[in-house]
C-alpha cells in the first residue's frame, strides 16, 4: 500500500534516478516533473507498473508546477546546473525556479518539501553557483518553514560529471603528449564526495521523517580528499600515469572566464555541438573554499544512514572503461 504520492522535480537527472528508486522502495508513488517527458521514459523503471509517472513541468512556470502538484503529499526539488548557457542561468533555474516551487507547495497546502542545495552556499560568496543555492534557501525557508534542505558535497556514481570527466581527461590521447591534469589552486581544495544513492537515501528519509522538517543537513561521504589526491585515486584505478600541473588562482580565473563567456554565448547558437565547458569562473570561485561537511552540521547519521559508500568501494566500478585496455586491462 502506498504512502502516499511524491513530486520529483528534475527526477530525470543524475541524482533523480536513485531517488525515484529510494523513495518507491520506502512505499511513496512518484511523480516525475520535468521539462521534456519524452527524454524521461527510462525513470519509470525505477519502480513497479503504476508507481513513476511522468509529467511536463517548467520551474520558472508557476501554473505547470501548480499542475505537477495536484494530489501530492510531499514534494522534492533537485534543479540546479552547473553552469550557464543560452537562458539557463543559476538565477532562474536554482533561485527563481526554486522558490516558485515553494510558493506553489504554500498554496497546495503541501508541508512537506525537500530542496536539495550544496555544501558552499553562502549569499556572500563570489560564486553566482554558491550565492543562488543560499538565496534559494533562504527563500523556500520563508515560505514553507518546514521545509528540508540538503547539502550534498560532490556527488559521484556511475553517471557522475566529477570521476569520469577527469579520468576522460586522463585517457584522452592528448595525455599521453602531456601527461598532467590541472590542479587548480595547487590542488589543495579539500572535498567530501558522497554517493548518489546515498543522497537518494537521504531525500526518502528526509520525506519519512516528521523530525527532518525544517532542518538543514550536510551530506558528505566519510572520508575527506584533496584534489591532487583524487587525481591519484583515479590514475591508479584508470592504471595511467599522469601528474598534478599546479595553476594558479588567478590564471585558471581568466581561463574560467573565457571558456565560461565561450559556452555560455556561443554554445547555445551550435545547436549543442559541444559538451560542456572544461572550466568556468564560477567553479573557480568555489575552488577557493573547501567543499566539506561543517563540524557541528546535521549530517547523514541523523537522518538514520550510519553506512556510507565510500569512493574506493564504488568509483573502480565505472572508472575500469576508462584503462588502455578496458574491463580486461591488468594492472602494471
């Protein structure tokens, strides 16, 4: 028997698969509300015939998220980007966006609401990305007091934009000329990547559980890493050699910048030709802080998950197609 019916707004991305999944198996249905249902359909398989449907809605319209609302008991947002292009900006899609969906949750009567943000927000911050996801907070907060927040630091999994950039980046027939990855910074920033299921565990726990309301939590993995040793993680699961290239803050600014002005212009009139940039000021900019739990946070043990995925257990699973010789390559 059901408990009831959930709207996930951008179910459809990385995160959404897993928490589609966690929150069919904690008993909810889910409502899946995303901008193109057509290129959605794979998220039904997250639960049996009848409890993942699919819905057309925008966050920056108010009447499709009115829409997407109708019958649900609690509601889940996870839009966000990384970085701008064409209209998509993080002040529309993770502030504007995000307290629309509060602003409709308050009209529906919906107590329930869960916004998933990021470790780094701070209205302060030089990062629009930081500076959007805090006023969003504060936001939702205003208008549905209950509401929970949660703050994932990077998050990885198999479709992950972190592991498998830079281990793409290792393998790339370029490396083998240059055989380095940038280390912004000197590649001291500090991060505490958490897994995606762990996340969706959180945001299923987080809709089940009438203590999490009004509360902010901080979802890291249990260990802590900087950058270059990342990098050395990855290398040694991909099994290529390759070397952390300090670049300075200010000089991989300029670069950020330029990529960033690059893709955010000039990608949207390629038809999409183009992934997404290597490097934007914005990510810079949160380069500078540590992406890591605070000490006196509310953290995932809190929410009831006292066993984590940590990166070693999970990361050599996807990371192997990323070796000379793939699957079958043997390690020297």
């Amino acid at each position: 028997m059901s408990k009831g019916l959930v709207t996930l707004f951008g179910g459809s991305g990385f995160i959404g698969r897993y928490a589609a999944r966690q929150l069919v198996e904690a008993g909810y249905r889910v409502r899946i509300a995303v901008r193109r249902p057509n290129l959605a359909g794979d998220v039904r398989l997250a639960g049996p015939p009848g409890w993942v449907d699919i819905v057309q809605a925008n966050i920056r319209n108010k009447p499709s998220i009115l829409t997407a609302l109708e019958g649900a008991d609690a509601a889940v947002n996870l839009v966000g980007i990384l970085f701008e292009r064409g209209k998509q900006n993080f002040a529309g899609a993770q502030r504007d966006g995000a307290l629309l969906v509060a602003e409709a949750c308050a009209e529906r009567g919906i107590r329930r609401l869960v916004h998933v943000s990021a470790i780094g927000a701070d209205p302060a911050s030089a990062s629009a990305y930081a500076r959007t996801k805090a006023q969003a907070e504060a936001g939702i907060l205003a208008q549905c007091p209950e509401a929970t927040i949660l703050r994932p630091s990077i998050v990885f999994g198999p479709e992950d934009d972190f592991f498998n950039r830079f281990a793409a980046m290792a393998s790339h027939p370029l490396s083998n000329v240059a055989p380095f990855l940038p280390a912004i910074g000197g590649g001291h920033t500090r991060v505490q990547p958490v897994y995606a299921g762990d996340v969706a565990a959180a945001i299923a726990q987080a809709v089940d559980r009438e203590a999490a309301a009004g509360r902010t939590y901080e979802l890291g993995g249990p260990s802590i890493y900087t950058f270059r040793e990342l990098y050395a993680l990855i290398c040694e699961v991909i099994d290529r050699r390759r070397f952390a290239l300090p670049v300075p803050f200010f000089l991989a600014s300029l670069m950020g910048r330029t990529f960033g002005a690059l893709f955010r212009y000039v990608w949207p009139l390629s038809s999409g030709l183009f992934g997404p940039p290597p490097l934007t000021g914005d990510q810079v900019a949160l380069l500078k802080t540590d992406n890591v739990v605070a000490d006196e946070a509310l953290t995932l043990s809190d929410l009831g998950i006292t066993t984590v995925e940590s990166v070693e257990a999970i990361v050599p699973s996807y990371l192997w197609r990323y070796r000379p010789y793939g699957q079958y390559h043997q390690p020297s």
